[in-house]
C-alpha cells in the first residue's frame, strides 16, 4: 500500500506498508491498517494518493479499501 501528497505533480510526502501475501493464509481475507500524518499542506491544490502496488506479482483482490481523514475541529 502506498500512500504520497503531491504538490504541482511532485511527492513531498511518500509512505508504504509492505505485505507478502505469498505468505499469507489462502483463501482468507487479510486485514491490515496503516496510519499516515499528512505534512503541512502547501496548497489547497495539493492531493494525497493511495493506491495497492502489486510488485510480487500474480492476481490479488481488494475489498473495502477505505481512507478515513481525521481534522482537527
């Protein structure tokens, strides 16, 4: 999992969680969370991408993916 914050197309902040599912238990979901602090935002035109980089290989599948942002009040 990847997650970076972009400004004018360029990363400023870029963070990953790596998982094998090679090693994970077949036929079962595998639940995982990962926590990311946002840097101070340059822009408001900044954004934040987070996408699943497949770099092993081979057919994965994702379900419920979510992004949950906390602000302060």
């Amino acid at each position: 999992m990847v997650c970076t914050f972009h400004h004018k197309g360029e990363t400023y902040k870029y963070k990953t969680l790596s998982w094998d599912p090679a090693n994970a238990p077949k036929n079962a979901w595998l639940t995982t969370t990962f926590d990311y602090i946002t840097p101070e935002v340059r822009s408001l035109e900044d954004n934040l991408k987070v996408y699943i980089w497949n770099q092993h290989g081979g057919t994965q599948r994702v379900d419920d993916l979510r992004v949950e942002v906390w602000e302060p009040k």
